[in-house]
C-alpha cells in the first residue's frame, strides 16, 4: 500500500510494521480494520471509524483508508469490503457512511459512483501538515483578517 501511494518515496517494511503496531493498532488509535484475505493472504484493507458527534445524537462511520491489491481489483474485493463496512456501520446505528478520495483518482471516484454513493459538494476539506501543522500548533502561524 505504500508503494501504491507513495511510489519511490515509499516507507520500507519495518517503519510500516511500527506503525502498524504502535499506531494503527494502538490503544487510542480508534481504527478498525478490516482485512480480505485469499489462502491466509491479505489482498484488501478498509479502516474504519466510528466518529461522534453526528446528527441525531448518533455516530457516523469514516472511512480512511481502502485499498485492494493491484493483482485483486476489479474482482469485487473493494464492494465487499464497502459492504461489510456499511453493515457495521448499521450495527453501531450510525446516521452515515462517509469517505473522501482524491480527486486524482478517476477510478476509485468511478468506483464509489458505481456503489451508489452520494457525491458531496456542500463540504470543504481543510488540512494543516508540514510545516503549516507545526507552525499552527505553536501559534506562530498568524491568521488573516477573516479567521473565526
């Protein structure tokens, strides 16, 4: 998945197994994962979280992360993890289902489009990183004028 992602920039194995380990699965982490195996070998993955608050005094499912082994893809291995997710998602009474994509990704947006899902426009995503996140976090970033 790395790979998939981060192509030559890629992590090696050990700092994705730590993270794994530490984060991933971490104790605070809040993440499920969902993994679809062949013969004992994983070939697609789905993390997912139950956020709150959400309308209705109810949770929400987020999904983070989806990804299905190259050698895998167009063989229903990314709508049964989609399904499964949806299921638990019902069974923890969330009021929804959410996920974003890159908009870079003209089949996995085809993707979603094919299951039915909704397109949103009405959100805007924001995001801190680098060394924006760091520069915020220490308050030395100085909002503009028409910051809340």
């Amino acid at each position: 998945m790395s790979v998939h992602y981060n192509g030559p920039n890629a992590s090696d194995r050990e700092l994705v197994k730590r993270n794994l380990v530490n984060n991933i699965l971490g104790k605070d982490s809040g993440v499920r994962l969902v993994i679809a195996s062949e013969s004992g070998r994983a070939i697609g993955v789905a993390c997912i979280s139950l956020l709150y608050p959400a309308p209705k005094e109810r949770g929400q499912l987020f999904l983070k992360e989806l990804y299905v082994s190259s050698s895998w893809r167009n063989r229903g291995v990314g709508r049964e993890l989609m399904r499964y997710a949806a299921r638990y998602a019902v069974e923890k009474s969330c009021v929804r289902f959410d996920w974003t994509v890159d908009d870079s990704n003209p089949k996995a947006i085809e993707f979603y489009r094919e299951l039915g899902a909704t397109h949103l426009t009405s959100k805007l995503y924001f995001r801190f990183s680098g060394e924006d996140l760091l520069e915020f976090a220490a308050n030395k970033k100085v909002p503009s004028t028409n910051d809340s």
